[in-house]
C-alpha cells in the first residue's frame, strides 16, 4: 500500500474549467506544445433537488499532479503573449468595422430557449405590424 506522500504525487488535478469544448481545445493545444499530457473531462448538468437550482460544471482540463506547475507557468504565459496580441486585434477589428453577433451555445437546451426567444420576438413583430 502507498504511503500519503507517495499518493499526493500521483493522480490528475483539475488546472482549468470551462464552459465550451472549443476552449478546452485550445488549452489542451497549448500544453502539447508544452510537452504536457493533458485529459479532458465533460461533467453534465445536475440538478439538486430543488428544480430551480441547475448548475453546470463545463468541461475539465486536467494534468498529471507533476506537471501542475509547469503547466500553469505555460498556460500564464500563453495569457500573458494574447494580452499583449489583443490590443492590435480589436485595433485592425474595429478599422474594418467587422462585427458579428455570435451565441455561444454550450447544450441543446439552450438552443431551445434562443429558438424559442425568437419565434416569440418574430410573434410579437407580426402581431404588431399587422
């Protein structure tokens, strides 16, 4: 049987949550480029009791207990170089005058409630204008 401190170097810690599986990506292609292995980790939606608290815990990036550090350094300096990008980004953005509305659905739930907002919005217009 392991000791303690032989078990708190081995295992995967959660390093980042995140609400959509195209970040998570990202992330995880950030760390390869910094030689660390990475696993992801969907939770679902659960609702306690009651139905009007339901949380979502998103997508889970985690390591390797050794490679928290590092891990963290590569994913502070990879903030640290888009920091540093952005404020040319939004510059040439805004010059070109090229903005899109974008939802960020993350479940079909939430799609069904953006369809349904529509339809009553397009309800109300019709109602309105005829």
């Amino acid at each position: 049987m392991a000791k303690a401190t032989d078990q708190s170097k081995t295992g995967y810690v959660t390093i980042a949550t995140v609400r959509s599986r195209a970040e998570a990506r990202q992330i995880v292609t950030k760390l390869e480029s910094a030689g660390i292995e990475s696993l992801l980790t969907v939770e679902r939606a659960a609702e306690s009791t009651s139905s009007k608290y339901r949380w979502f815990s998103g997508v889970k990036i985690q390591v390797s207990r050794s490679d928290v550090q590092r891990a963290l350094h590569a994913l502070q300096m990879s903030r640290a170089e888009q920091a540093e990008s952005a404020p040319q980004e939004c510059k040439s953005e805004n010059a070109t005058g090229a903005s899109r509305f974008q939802l960020n659905l993350n479940s079909w739930q939430e799609a069904a409630i953006v369809v349904s907002a529509i339809i009553a919005v397009a309800g109300l217009l019709a109602l309105w204008i005829f």
